[in-house]
C-alpha cells in the first residue's frame, strides 16, 4: 500500500501589493495511514495554508495532492465538495459550533448534511460523544459548555462521516495548558485507533508527543 496523502511539488502564490507571494515553496512529502503528525514553525510561514490545501478548502497555484494515488484537484467542484466530507475532517482553534443547537444537533449535523439516516445518525453521535466523554452534555448548547467541551464536540462532528484523516489547526491554542493537554491525550487515543492525524501547533511538548514533526520555515518543509 502507499502513503494516504503524497504532496508533490506544492506551490501556493498570492498577489499583493508589493507584487507575488510564494507563501508555499516546492512542498513535498508523504503521510502514511494511522500517522500522527505535528506541522510546526513560526506565524506567517504557511502551517495554515497548507492545512488548507490538504484539506482541499484551497487550490495550489502549481503541484499535486494526491489521496491514495489520487490526485484530488483534477475532480470537478461538486466531486471536490462530496470527496472533502467524506474524507476529511476538521478541527478548528475556535470550534464552529452552531449556538442555537444543542450538542447532539451539532455533531450530528454533517451527517444529516451526507444524507445519513437521522436515527442513524443520532445513534452514531451519541456514541462518539460518549467516547469523548459528553454523554451528560447531549441536550447542553455551546454557550452552556467549556472551552474544552466545546473543542471536544469539534472533535466528535469531526469524525461523524469516519474520515480517513482529521485536520486539526491549532485545536488546543485556544484552550489553558491542562485543557489543552487533555484535549491532545483525547486525539492521541483516537490515532491509537487508527484515525490520521495531521495537527498545526506551536505547542512543542504535544508536538514531541506525535509520531512525527515537519517543520516549516519561508513556506518550505525544513
């Protein structure tokens, strides 16, 4: 089997008034199935780009990104769209949750969206909130939650759809320190259980804790 994700020749270019930005150089590098893997270098250098592009939430100005041998900007925006959720999933540094629902509502949400049963659904959600340890927080909405319960919630949305990796950009930066590491011992276990994870952080203690570290520098891997 080959790598999960293969990144070739990644080159992301932006205008600006002083003329063209190579925020991203000639990026290349594999992520393997089950990985656990820290993106990390100063502000400014591209960590949150480039998450982007894997995420397929941006285009590359030039390069490739390939999905088990698959090279996902070569599909057209509706394939794009149905690839992203059912491959990918995401977990923010401010969560995104929905404050006129409840927890349940919001996990549940994209599945509703992927056209899963709702009993299903419901069903699936409750499981996943229960292993991240909400099962008393299902009818609570976001406003009556913690940061890190709130952060736990992304995590559970997260992975409704079971996707074969998880993005996180920052997840514990807005979280104090011991939220934040029981926040990262909660997605260390997850990747225990098989889920690709590929972390933006400027945390260098949880970073020593992930299976692997690519460190960027003047929007190149160093």
């Amino acid at each position: 089997m080959g790598p999960l994700i293969s990144v070739r020749n990644l080159n992301k270019t932006f205008a600006s008034p002083g003329g063209r930005l190579n925020v991203l150089k000639d990026i290349t590098f594999d992520i393997n199935k089950g990985e656990m893997t820290a993106l990390m270098g100063p502000s400014g250098v591209g960590k949150s780009t480039l998450l982007h592009i894997l995420g397929t939430l941006d285009r590359p100005s030039s390069g490739n990104v390939l999905y088990e041998g698959k090279d996902v900007f070569e599909l057209k925006s509706d394939a794009l769209s149905d690839f992203r959720s059912r491959v990918i999933g995401f977990v923010f540094q401010f969560h995104h949750l929905m404050p006129e629902f409840t927890t349940l509502e919001n996990t549940i949400m994209p599945a509703l969206i992927g056209g899963v049963n709702h009993k299903e659904a419901a069903a699936k959600a409750k499981q996943l909130l229960a292993d991240v340890g909400l099962s008393g927080r299902l009818s609570h909405k976001p406003g009556e939650l913690s940061g890190g319960e709130q952060q736990r919630v992304a995590v559970a949305r997260a992975l409704m759809l079971d996707p074969k990796v998880v993005l996180a950009d920052e997840p514990t930066g807005n979280l104090d320190t011991q939220t934040g590491e029981e926040l990262f011992a909660l997605l260390t276990e997850l990747n225990k259980k098989g889920i690709t994870f590929i972390m933006v952080t400027h945390n260098e203690t949880l970073a020593s804790q992930c299976g692997r570290i690519l460190k960027m520098k003047d929007g190149m891997i160093i």
